[in-house]
C-alpha cells in the first residue's frame, strides 16, 4: 500500500481543491453550462474519487461519487452560485 490514505484524500479534496475551485464560480459560472465544461468539472473530481475508494480507473466516476457520497462538482458550483446571488 503506497500513496495517501483515503481519509486523507477525502479532507484535501473536500476542504481545499473543492473551495478553490467554487471560489469565484459566480465570474465563470455561465460558461460552465456547456457540456464540454461540465465534463471537465467531472473529471476534475473523477481523480480524488477514486483515490479515495482505491477504485480501478474503469469505475465511473457517478458509481464512485454515490459511494462516497459526494454529490457532483457541477451541482455544488451551482448551488454555490446560487446561494451568492
């Protein structure tokens, strides 16, 4: 076993690549309703998924946020969004 533990991935992602990325979502959030970036909002959280299960890379990244009960990146920034206004 190498690597960080799952844990330890969870409060990273949770407590500093997730505000960062939500930060300033109000500026960039309407180019965000497109399907390309919303694709890239998944993968962005698609890697510290499965560092956090230690799932293989073939599980889906909607299988993987269930199980971790993360809900999707696009509806966090979203909600973020929306509680600004």
């Amino acid at each position: 076993m190498w690597g960080l533990r799952p844990r330890v991935v969870h409060w990273l992602y949770v407590s500093i690549i997730r505000p960062s990325i939500t930060f300033v979502c109000l500026v960039w959030w309407p180019g965000c309703q497109t399907a390309i970036a919303k694709k890239k909002l998944s993968r962005v959280q698609r890697l510290p998924c499965l560092g956090i299960m230690r799932a293989i890379c073939t599980t889906t990244t909607n299988d993987v946020e269930a199980l971790i009960c993360l809900p999707p990146l696009e509806s966090v920034v979203q909600s973020k969004m929306t509680s600004a206004v």
